[in-house]
C-alpha cells in the first residue's frame, strides 16, 4: 500500500497550489480526480503512460479516478506547445482511437476502478448562454498570456478563436464533474489552472493540479511522435524490449521510477556500475508489461542472441528495404555520399545477412546489413 508521500512524489512534475496542501486534503478524506485525453491520434508511447500510471496510483489508494474522452474538447484541438493550428478530425476517427487507446492501455490501468467519462456528453449540450457564463470568469488577456499563443502573435501567424475556448472548455470539466484534482502532463498546466480557478469561481471550492513529467525518447530528447523517437505501446516485444536497450545509460532510473512499479529501494540499489545489465532489467519489465512473461522472455533471447552477438547497435533505427541495394541505402542515413555507397558496395564491402552483395542494382532482401568495417543495422520490408 502506498503511503501519501509515496503518492505525491513518484511520478510528479509539480502540485498546484501547494503539495502540503493536496497531502493534507486525501489524508482527510478520499478525493475524487481525473487526467483528460484528447484521442486525436492512434498510437500511444511509453510517454503517454505516465499519467495513466499515476492515475492507477491514486485508483489503487481508494480514490475516486475518472479518465475523461475529451469528445468534446477534441472538436477544438489543444493549442498546447504548438506553433500551428491543429487540424480538426471527424466523430468516426475519434471513437476509433478511443477504443484503440482503451485495449493500449488496457494492459497498465484497472478498468474496475477507473469510471470513463466523456466530455462531449455536455459539452456539446452547452447553450450560448452557458458559454458566455463560463468565459465572463477568466480575462482574454489571461488566455493569450499562454505560450504557444504569445509565440504565434510574434512571428504574425493567426490564433483563431475557437484555440482560445480551448482553455475554459477544458477547464469546465473540472466543475463539471466537481473534482478535487486534475493530473495531466507539464505541457497540460495552463489549461488545468484555468480549470482551478473556474472550480475555484463556479464551485467556490479548492482544485488541486498535478502535473507529471515528460519523458526522453531513444535519443535524448522529448519522446514525441514527430522526433521518431518514440517507444510505442503497439511495438512487438522485440521491438521495445531493442528501444529500451537503446535509451542512454544516464535514464535507466528514471524510466525505472515513471515507467515501472519496481520499488524505489530497489531502483537505488542498482549497481551504477552495471548499465547494461540495469537495462536488461528495465527492458525486461516493461516488455513484460505489455506482452506478458513469455513475450519478454523471447525478446530478451532474441536481444542477446541476435543483436548483441551481431554487434548491431540498439539506438539506430532499422533501414527499410527499397527496389534495390543501392536505393535502400541512399535512405539509410549512413552518412557518406552516394557514390562512397557505390564504391563500398563494388568493393565487396556490403554484406545481407552474411553474404556480399557487389552489384549496386541488386534486389535485396534479408535481416542484417553489415556496410564496412563497423556499420551493422537491421533491415525491414516496407509497408
């Protein structure tokens, strides 16, 4: 059983107003609380997970959790860390990721102890009276205060109107359903306090903010779908126990403390000494996560047995295979020029699968590319 202080430190960014504050309120009483999502695409990462952890943290300490569709705020699009408008997306595709999302994270959250709530059931039901109410509480210069909004204006690129409701639409849940807490990603904060003053106005009662934090992907930087450095919850075992591997060793605890419920008291007693071995552990429990004890098992044999052996390095993405050896890889990113390809491959110095390759027109195929002396990457077919 958690205790408290274990449940406002271990996957937390921040607390809103203050943590003392939030820890005082659920040692009283249990409180209700929810983390909202906006389906507007398919796939989730190991990112995303974060707060559905957190969530089931709360969920497993007797509180009272909503995971909230936003059916409604999705119709908008979140402005949040975003230079650009978002492109709206049809009712059918939003009820498509939601069911998607739902057998995603099926494998991480207890359906019995989560309600799942959508806010299109009132959002959309809201009258222009109802509208006008809710936006008389917050000031329009608070709103353009955000970010993503300042950084358009500066460079003359449009903020459209509806960007603005985004903010209270979202915040007006919080009143809505009359809850004590809101998690959401740090990206998520400013949306969630104006949802804490609107509660704080509307309700004329306290709502706490919790914010969890981002994650680094293989690379280093922020997991996200548009730097293809992501771990996706839809890769096969081998796919994202090879991805673990790959992070940098300086993660290992922190993936460890967001990504797993391994104790904190084990986390610290990893050798630091040991990467590579702390990653096999790492590696092991979250495959095991999403594809069970057998699927981890058969990913970290097939790690140690064919990628490790072969010397391919785990942090390079897999080159996909063209209409030739010579067009696969001029994308392969290889970094030498196009008639150095050529040259290496004339020269006998491309080998698939242990076996050379001399003609640059060749039609290839096979598992394992060695090109030189050191460069070894895996091969896949495209779609």
């Amino acid at each position: 059983m958690k205790t408290n202080k274990d449940l406002l430190t271990r996957r937390v960014a921040k607390i809103l107003p203050s943590k003392e504050g939030l820890e005082k309120l659920i040692t009283g009483k249990k409180i209700r609380l929810y983390q909202g999502v906006d389906p507007t695409f398919k796939n989730l990462h190991l990112g995303h997970t974060i707060g559905f952890r957190k969530l089931m943290d709360f969920a497993n300490a007797g509180h009272e959790v909503i995971l909230l569709f936003g059916t409604g705020t999705v119709l908008v699009g979140d402005p949040s860390l975003r230079d650009t408008g978002r492109k709206l997306i049809t009712p059918e595709e939003v009820e498509a990721n939601i069911q998607e999302w739902k057998n995603q994270v099926s494998p991480i959250i207890d359906f019995d102890k989560v309600e799942v709530r959508q806010n299109g059931d009132w959002l959309t039901k809201m009258t222009l009276k109802d509208i006008i109410h809710v936006a008389s509480n917050i000031s329009a210069v608070q709103l353009f205060k955000r970010d993503s909004f300042t950084r358009r204006i500066a460079k003359n690129d449009p903020v459209w109107y509806h960007e603005t409701m985004y903010p209270l639409l979202q915040g007006y849940d919080s009143v809505v359903m009359d809850v004590d807490l809101e998690i959401g990603g740090t990206d998520q904060e400013f949306n969630m306090l104006v949802g804490r003053e609107l509660q704080r106005k509307m309700n004329n009662r306290e709502k706490y903010v919790l914010t969890v934090p981002m994650i680094l992907g293989t690379d280093g930087k922020t997991m996200s779908k548009s730097s293809g450095n992501c771990i996706w919850l839809t890769d096969t075992a081998e796919e994202m126990y090879r991805k673990i591997m790959a992070v940098q060793d300086d993660l290992i605890t922190t993936y460890f403390e967001l990504l797993t419920n391994v104790s904190l008291e084990e986390v610290d007693a990893l050798d630091p000494t040991q990467p590579v071995e702390n990653k096999k552990k790492l590696a092991f429990d979250i495959t095991k996560q999403f594809h069970g004890e057998d699927g981890a098992q058969t990913a970290a044999r097939h790690f140690e047995t064919v990628v490790q052996p072969k010397g391919i390095d785990p942090s390079q993405s897999p080159i996909t295979l063209k209409a030739n050896l010579f067009e696969t890889l001029k994308t392969a990113d290889l970094g030498v020029s196009n008639s150095d390809i050529k040259r290496t491959i004339e020269q006998g110095g491309v080998e698939i699968d242990g076996q050379k390759i001399t003609d640059p027109l060749s039609v290839v195929s096979g598992s394992e590319l060695k090109f030189g002396k050191s460069i070894r990457r895996r091969l896949v077919t495209g779609d």
